[in-house]
C-alpha cells in the first residue's frame, strides 16, 4: 500500500518535471525569437 502512494508521488514529481521543462524550452524559443527580432531592428 505505501508502495502505491509513494509511486503516485513520484509519478507526479515527474509529470511536473516535464511541464517544467516543456516550460523551459517554450521560454528560451521565446527569447531567441525575441532576440532575433532585436537584432533585425537594430540592423
């Protein structure tokens, strides 16, 4: 039985560090986007 749960737990911590991490990626796209876009209007 505390098997189980402390399955569960560790099922969740992971499933939250992979959104954390889809997360991470999503955001440095952003900025490279973001980054690109400043150097085209400085240029």
């Amino acid at each position: 039985m505390q098997s189980k749960i402390e399955l569960r737990i560790k099922l969740m911590q992971f499933k939250i560090n992979q959104d954390v991490f889809k997360l991470g990626i999503l955001r440095t796209n952003w900025y490279k986007k973001f980054d690109s876009n400043k150097k085209h209007n400085a240029v």
